[in-house]
C-alpha cells in the first residue's frame, strides 16, 4: 500500500514492518514503554532511513535501532 507523505510517496507496510521489529526488540530491552500508541521518534528515524535510499525491513529495524538508542536511551 502506497500513501503520499508529502512530496514522497511511501510504502506504509514497509515503515509498518520496520517499526514492528524495532519497537518490539526496544520494549523488550526497556528503551520504549509498554504503550499501544506508536513512538514518534522511532517513526521519524525509519521514514528518514526510507529518504536516504533504505528499503530492506530488517536493515530498516537494525539502522533504527542503533539510532534510536544512541539518540534517546542514557
């Protein structure tokens, strides 16, 4: 499914996927609450990901991860 985010146009399963994988691997080390509402953050850092050419999911989630926790974890 393709959604127009702005000028891009975006493949949502692929941003769904990543932030699957990464939310899920970030809940269970405590870097993200148990909530039902999705990260901002995490979102943000896939979608820039996709803008800078990456299209693999698990390459997507791993990049995410790595940002994410040098960005917003102590």
């Amino acid at each position: 499914m393709l959604r127009d985010h702005g000028m891009q146009v975006m493949n949502v399963e692929l941003v769904s996927d990543a932030y699957a994988i990464a939310s899920n691997y970030l809940r269970l080390t405590g870097a993200l609450p148990e909530t039902i509402t999705p990260d901002d953050r995490l979102i943000d850092i896939i979608v820039q990901l996709i803008h800078r050419g990456e299209f693999n999911k698990l390459r997507l989630a791993n990049k995410a991860i790595s940002a994410f926790e040098m960005a917003f974890t102590v």
